[in-house]
C-alpha cells in the first residue's frame, strides 16, 4: 500500500489542493514538507503528537520533513481555535521554548545529512522591514477573502486584533520563504490551518509563478467532538516532568470505547491489517484494545523501558496489586506542611489530582476520593507528616486515577 492511501485508510487526511499531485510526490519520496510548530509552552502536547507521526510516517516513505520553529510567529499567535489572544511571551521564553522542542522532536524525526531539517522563522521574520513586506506581499492577499477564513470568523464577535490579523501573512510567508530557500513544496497542518495554508499556496503562485501544496491532519477529536488531550488539571504533555509516563499511559488507557480503535488507527504504527481486525471487537476486548493503545504511545514517546513500567504499574493498580514502585509520586518536604500536616485538598492540588481546592472538595464530597483503599467523605481532612513518613499514602481519584504521596 502506498503511504498516501494508507493515510486515507487511516483517517489523517482532512483536506488536500491537488490530490493527485500530493499523492504523486508523497508516494514517491519527492516531497520537502513543513510543519509549523510555535512555541507556545515549554514541552509539546498531545495536540502536536499527530503532526509528528506524519512526519515520521512520510520519512520512512522516503520524503524530507522541515520542522518549522515559530520563534517569530510565537510573536504574534495564532488565533486559530480561540476565543481570546494568546499571552505575549518574552524573547527568553520563546527561545526556552523552541529549545525545548528540538530535543523532543528528535526522539520522532530523523535529523542530520540529507534528512530531516529544523529551522526558526524569527531568523527571517525578525529582519523584514514592515513597509517593504507591505509592498512585497501585502498586494497578494484579499482583506474579503481573509475575513471570510474560518480562523478569523469565529474571533469577530469578541473581536480580532490587528496584530492576530497579520497571523496569515506571517505563515504564508514563512511557506513562500521555505519554497525559495529549501525546495519546500508542501505544507501540512492540523485542519484549522487550513486558510493560513491556502494563504501560502497562493503567495507562491502570485509571487513565482509556481505550484505548491496543502494538505491538513483531522484533528483528533473523541465521539463528542472535543478535542482529545485535555485533561481536567491541564494538557498532556509529552515531556515526562509535565505529564509522567505512567499519567500518560493512563490518558491513553482511559479514553472512550468508541474512540480507542479511531485513536490505534491515526496514531500507532500497527499494520493496518492486525487493526482491521480489531474492528470485531467489543467488550473485553476494548480494555485489551486500550492497553495496545496506550503501550503504543506511551513507548514512542518515552521509550520502551517506561512503556513496560507504566503498564506493570496499571496492571498491578487495576488488578489489586500493591505495587507501587512506577506510580507517579509526589515527594514533600517540611515546607509542604503547616503544623505538621497538609490538607487533603491542598494535597490533590499539589499532585495534580485536581485543578483547583473547589474541584478536589466537589471529587471528596461526591465520593471519588480514597486513600490506602478508604473513601474520604471529610473534605476538611488533614494528613500528618508522621503518617505519610511512616507510610507511602496513595491517593485514588474515581476509578482510574492513581498517586503515590511520601516525605523526603
């Protein structure tokens, strides 16, 4: 099977330019392809884990990825999906970020000679002089067409900045430079991106005369139609000092009946034949799907050897065992207790069982709270630094959260 059809068998491809053009290049190996990450936050998230296994999937058929660093669009930020402007970072920060990046998108994506490239748009976007952009593209784009574009629509009623506005340009530029300078004659991008990306095919045909192509991921969303990968205390995060790698097996080992098989499909690199034939399954049988799925993941991202320990750890939680030992823990130190003790709930808080005290009170009123295999009804409940050093306490959160509390 080609790659371009074993994306369509697996659900990826959302919207293309030119079908039989992308198909012709990807299933060839002759594509040079972006993607366009900005640097938002200090690690990626599972919003960015389907972009990355494209690439990877389009390396190992022969094509040449080009992860595109926003540390100048990160600038600006993309409204794209939001209801209000993204914070305004420092210079520091974006650079943090993009550095963080790298290391992680190195453990998906084959860089070095002939291979895969990484480059940052601050090295171009923070050298153009406003007026000469002005006169150099800014007669290419339709102000009617842009504000027809699905990403600024959604923003109009609680109002779009000028700033948010100059978004388009800045990615289609970063297309035309990429074209110009890397061969680049591709972009692909999560499905909101789609008129950023038609942005920047047009640019090209405008300024140079030539054909370039689009084509957009869907987006993962579960069978309610919310994105996957929020989680109630935040994002999943694939740096493990965000998100351990037993938090995010559990993630993957949670999600929905009717959403485990779509995931298997768009996200591991399982023959599509050995998952075609779990479509048949049901019952039980999800619960094994769900372990495949979240083993699956939990290893491209954080190694084999964590993969084994968060699925020890899962097995031995949900099947009685005490183990303990690959549980995520959360140490405390004498600064953690006033008086000798910590509240329950500043204790949830501080291990990420909850976003809030109002939400761990709301989990320990309803019930969904135990510690050592005990319902906790008393939501004013305190625990001594002498109980917890005597003994480990695991905190269980509903059915399928589990955290391990000890003092240093």
């Amino acid at each position: 099977m080609h790659i371009y059809d074993e994306l369509v068998a697996r659900g990826l491809i959302a919207q293309v330019t030119d079908e039989d053009e992308i198909k012709e290049l990807i299933n060839n190996g002759k594509a040079t392809f972006y993607i366009g990450f900005d640097p938002t936050a200090d690690s990626l998230h599972v919003g960015h884990f389907m972009a990355l296994c494209l690439m990877k999937r389009l390396q190992m058929a022969g094509n040449r990825p080009v992860v595109l660093i926003g540390g100048g669009t990160g600038y600006v930020g993309d409204p794209s999906g939001r209801t209000d402007m993204r914070s305004m970072m420092t210079p520091e920060i974006i650079e943090h970020n993009c550095a963080c990046f790298k290391k992680q998108m190195e453990r998906f994506i084959d860089f070095g000679e002939g291979k895969a490239i990484m480059v940052n748009n601050a090295d171009w976007l923070l050298k153009l002089n406003y007026v000469e952009l002005l006169r150099e593209v800014g007669a290419c784009f339709s102000v009617n067409n842009m504000l027809r574009a699905e990403c600024y629509k959604q923003r109009m009623e609680k109002g779009l900045s000028f700033l948010e506005f100059n978004y388009m340009i800045m990615q289609s530029y970063d297309f035309y430079h990429l074209f110009q300078h890397y061969g680049c004659n591709m972009q692909f991008g999560g499905d909101d991106q789609w008129s950023n990306m038609l942005g920047g095919t047009e640019l090209i045909r405008r300024k140079l005369g030539k054909d370039a192509y689009a084509m957009t991921i869907t987006l993962l969303l579960n069978s309610e139609g919310k994105k996957m990968g929020k989680t109630a205390s935040g994002a999943v995060w694939l740096d493990p000092n965000k998100t351990s790698p037993f938090d995010f097996y559990q993630y993957w080992r949670n999600v929905g009946d009717a959403d485990v098989l779509k995931c298997i499909r768009m996200l591991t690199f399982l023959p599509l034949e050995e998952i075609n034939k779990m479509d048949a399954w049901e019952g039980s049988q999800l619960n094994t799907a769900k372990e495949i799925l979240a083993y699956e993941l939990t290893k491209l991202v954080h190694g084999e050897e964590e993969a084994n320990k968060a699925q020890e750890a899962s097995r031995a939680l949900f099947g009685g065992g005490a183990s303990s030992e690959n549980m995520p823990t959360t140490a405390l130190t004498a600064a953690d207790f006033t008086d000798d003790s910590i509240g329950l709930l500043d204790l949830m808080v501080k291990c990420g069982l909850a976003a809030s005290k109002g939400e761990a009170r709301r989990l320990v009123d309803q019930g969904g709270v135990a510690i050592n295999g005990e319902k906790v009804t008393d939501n004013k409940l305190a625990l001594t630094k002498a109980a917890i050093a005597a003994e480990e306490h695991i905190i269980k959160k509903g059915k399928k959260a589990f955290h391990k509390v000890i003092v240093e």
